[in-house]
C-alpha cells in the first residue's frame, strides 16, 4: 500500500492505458471504465474503490489512512455534463479537506484536444464552483482547477483529466 499521493505519473499511465485500448471501450459506460481504472490503481498498491458512499456515490475514491483523492467521472456528452459532474464532486461528495479530486473526461469523439480547451473556456467564462483560477497539467489533456469550497471555506484543487478514447480506423 502506497502512503503518499495519487502520483501523476501513475495517472498518466492508467490513461495511457486506457487510450490504447480504445477499440474495445467503444460501447463501454462511464462505470465500466471507472471499474477498470479503479483496478489499475490496485494493481498498483493504492486502496481505490467505485461507487463508494462518500456523502453520495463517488465515482472513484482513493484512500490511505487520512489521505483521500476524489474523482467523478464523466463520458463526454456535452460542457453541461461535464459541469454536472464538477458541481457533483464540490458540493456533494466533498468537505473541502481531501488531498486532491479530479474529474475524469472520457471523450469518445474526435478532437479530445479542442474539447479539453472549450471545456476550459466555458468553466473560465462562467465562474462556476466558485472558481478562483486555472493552470495548465503537466501532462497532456489535463488542466488544474482552484476552486473555494462552499462548505468549508476552504480552497479545493481539482484536476480535470481528458481521456482521448476515439476510435475510427479507415480500414
């Protein structure tokens, strides 16, 4: 069992992962591919779990001890989908103290890139969750989020993660 954080590294391979198997997730739901990324990070040592009763039905959570990483997932269906999800994981699921949170964007149209940037633009115009900023991720399809927490006050840092599943091979 690991005793740090949620390492970037080991998101970035699980989407890896998940990006070279795109032709099998094409009739996948959200959950199915939550499932399979939640045993990914058993594989790797963290105590993950879906659909876990946190405050709601978490889509992935990741504890060890005190440390907890949140994580709501979404298929991309549109800007407000997405939102729901982010609206979902402030104000139902946390308390503002877990170590991190993220929102999962798995993006089975063409472009991930350009819906990772309008996502961006819409959650800057908009003023949602209490936003205070964004930044860019080190890794590619990712942006950071700074967020006020409504509940506590405090400030929550979400990760927005783009999971680029597209798959249409011309023969």
């Amino acid at each position: 069992m690991r005793v740090f954080s949620l390492s970037s590294y080991e998101i970035s391979s699980i989407v890896r992962d998940l990006e070279e198997s795109a032709q099998y997730r094409k009739n996948d739901s959200e959950d199915r591919i939550t499932v399979d990324i939640v045993h990914m990070l058993h594989r790797a040592g963290y105590d993950a779990t879906h659909d876990t009763d946190s405050r709601g039905h978490i889509d992935l959570r990741v504890k060890n001890g005190a440390f907890i990483w949140l994580g709501e997932a979404k298929i991309h269906k549109g800007y407000d989908w997405i939102l729901e999800g982010l609206k979902q994981l402030h104000t139902r699921y946390s308390t503002g103290k877990e170590d991190g949170s993220g929102i999962l964007i798995y993006i089975k149209g063409s472009n991930a890139r350009a819906v990772m940037e309008e996502w961006r633009k819409r959650l800057e115009a908009g003023n949602e969750c209490h936003l205070k900023e964004t930044r860019d991720g080190s890794e590619k399809l990712t942006f950071w989020s700074l967020h006020q927490h409504e509940g506590s006050g405090l400030e929550i840092s979400t990760k927005h993660i783009g999971f680029s599943l597209f798959y249409n091979p011309q023969k």
